[in-house]
C-alpha cells in the first residue's frame, strides 16, 4: 500500500511527491499544504466559482470534508476540465473511491494547470485509480508535477511507476531547457558574428576611401618597381647607343683629322715638287 509522501508541494522544474529539486532546479515557488486551512464553503458555491475560473481560487483543500455526496464530487471534477486558475487540489481522507475520481481522471485530460494533486488516505481508490493515471500521464497530461496516494490501496508498483513517469518528463523538460538556453546562445553568437563581420567591411570601406589597402599598395610597389627597372633600362640602353655614337664621332673625327694631315702632307710635297721643277727650269 502507497504510504508517505510529503504534503509540501514545490513549483519546480523537478519535484515529485514532494521531493525537493536538485541543484539546477529554479525553484519559483513553494507552498506547504499543511499551512492551507480546510476550505469550508458550500460544494455548490466552489463548483460555481471553479466554473467562472475565479482567480482568488488557485488552491482548493478539502481535506476530511467526508460529507460531500457523490454527485457533488463528480460535478467539482468536471468543473474542473475548463479551470485554468486551479493549480493545488487536496481531497485527503474524503471517502473518495475509483467510480468518484474516474471523473477527475478524465477532467485532467484537458486541463493544462494543476500540478499538485494529492488523494492520500481515500481507502476506496485501488490500482484501477493508479493505472487510470499512469495512463494519464503517459497520453494526455503534461503539466501535474505532484501526486500523492499515501494510504490508499493503490500498490507501491504503481506508485513509483507514476513517480518515474514524473521524473522522466521532468528531466526531458530540463533537458529541452537546456538545449533551449544552448540555441539561444548560439543563435546570439551567430547574430553578433554577422553583425561584426558587417561592421568590418563598413570599416574597410570607409578606410579604403582615406587610405590604400595592403592589396592596393602591393600593386602599386610592383608597379613602381617595375616601371624604375623600365627606366634604367631605357637609360642604359640609350647610354650604350650615346657611347657608341660618341666613338662614331670620335673615330671618324680621327679619320678626318688623318686625311687633312694626309692631305697637307701631299700637298707639302707637291709644293716642292713644283719648286724643285722651277728649279730645274
């Protein structure tokens, strides 16, 4: 038979029948339903007010109220199906049995809100109860958190299977949390990759219009070089070709020098020769 359970309820990412969250949990909130008085208003009234999603009502204790009918019950159940201020429900010691709570079963099959629900000390629920949520939990609902059957003829096989169907989804949500923060991160580095990148070709191209990039001044040295080296050699060539000309000159200078000497020298002898003639004559 399922026995203790603590009635301290714990919003967190893992907390199940009362057990506190390990240390990566984020605890939000934590209520103790032993400091929740017993709610005493007429059935009537709480079905009304649970119907009309009262926001003041967000945790119904109704522990040891054995007086309520069973029609009662199943008309508080149902009324729940549509609630989504409800969070926290205690029916402990009510009388309750499986036919009653079958109504809850299929309530909780919508509602998106409870996380706490505690059902200890009802004799009458049995593994019918226990396999109607572990059914529950595994097809439909995914927002209870806390279960508590302590005391009831539900077996402790049952129990703990419902506990590490708890445990499960709560550490698959820590996990899809995880991996939620990991996107988040990268898809910033990403974003502030890109945007960097976007400011430093901005700069780049606001530098390029003040000063010459590496690539440009490359070029324009090759370019430099290339047009120095072109020119030394136009120099040297034309160097070369004034040289030459300049022992043309000089060359031709000396035969012409040769040839008037030559010239003079001749004409030296036939002077003589013309005096040598007059001579003889």
């Amino acid at each position: 038979v399922s026995d203790a359970v603590s009635p301290t309820t714990s919003l967190t990412l893992l907390s199940v029948n009362g057990e506190g969250a390990d240390e990566a949990s984020v605890k939000t909130k934590e209520i103790d339903m032993k400091d929740i008085e017993t709610n005493k208003e007429p059935v009537p009234k709480l079905i009304k007010k649970i119907k009309e999603n009262d926001p003041n009502l967000t945790i119904l204790k109704l522990d040891g109220r054995k007086t309520i009918g069973e029609s009662n019950w199943e008309a508080l159940f149902e009324a729940m199906e549509d609630n989504t201020k409800l969070t926290h429900f205690s029916a402990v010691k009510c009388g309750l049995d499986d036919d009653m709570v079958v109504t809850l079963i299929l309530a909780l099959v919508e509602n998106e809100d409870m996380v706490y629900l505690n059902l200890s000390c009802n004799k009458g629920l049995t593994d019918d109860t226990g396999k109607g949520f572990v059914k529950l939990l595994k097809q439909s609902n995914q927002t209870l958190k806390n279960l508590e059957f302590r005391k009831t003829k539900i077996s402790n096989k049952l129990v703990e299977k419902i506990n590490k169907i708890l445990e499960e989804r709560d550490e698959m949500r820590r996990q899809a949390k995880l991996q939620e923060e990991r996107q988040r991160k990268i898809e910033s580095l990403l974003s502030f990759s890109a945007s960097d990148d976007v400011a430093r070709r901005q700069s780049e191209s606001v530098q390029g219009t003040d000063e010459p990039d590496d690539e440009y001044l490359s070029m324009s040295f090759k370019s430099l070089v290339s047009g120095a080296s072109s020119k030394n050699t136009k120099q040297t060539q034309g160097s070369k070709a004034g040289s030459a000309t300049r022992r043309k000159n000089i060359a031709n200078k000396s035969i012409t020098s040769g040839a008037s000497s030559k010239g003079r020298r001749g004409g030296g002898n036939s002077a003589n020769g013309s005096v040598a003639s007059n001579r003889g004559l």
